[in-house]
C-alpha cells in the first residue's frame, strides 16, 4: 500500500484546522472545504521541512463560498 502524497498549505485563514494534507490525486491546486465555503491553494516550486519530511509549499490564492 502507498502513502498518499502531502502538501504543505502557505497562507489564507489563520483557523485552518491542518497545514500538511494529503494530494490525492496529486495536482497543481488544492480546494480545502472551510467554514462554509472553499480555501484554493495553488503548487509552488518551494519545499518546505516538516515532521512529515520535505513536502511541497501549496500558497493560498482565493477563496469561494459553498453553493447550497
């Protein structure tokens, strides 16, 4: 079994309840479900070292709300 890829998240809300995630399926933005709407986070070419071992910097880049 394979360990999903993990991503760490750079900016947006301070009360994001996780900054490392998983990629699954890898790919060049993230949309995390936040309070009601969505925090998009976009790929960049820095890596950063955390607990989980170097992983790529996702920066936050916009935010949309949820359509009921």
């Amino acid at each position: 079994m394979t360990t999903p890829a993990h991503a760490y998240l750079e900016g947006g809300p301070d009360d994001l309840p996780k900054r490392i995630v998983p990629i699954t399926p890898p790919g060049n933005e993230l949309k995390i479900p936040h309070l009601g709407g969505y925090e998009h986070f976009r790929a960049t070419l820095r890596r950063t070292d955390t607990a989980e071992g170097p992983l790529t910097v996702y920066e936050w880049f916009e935010r949309t709300e949820a359509v009921s």
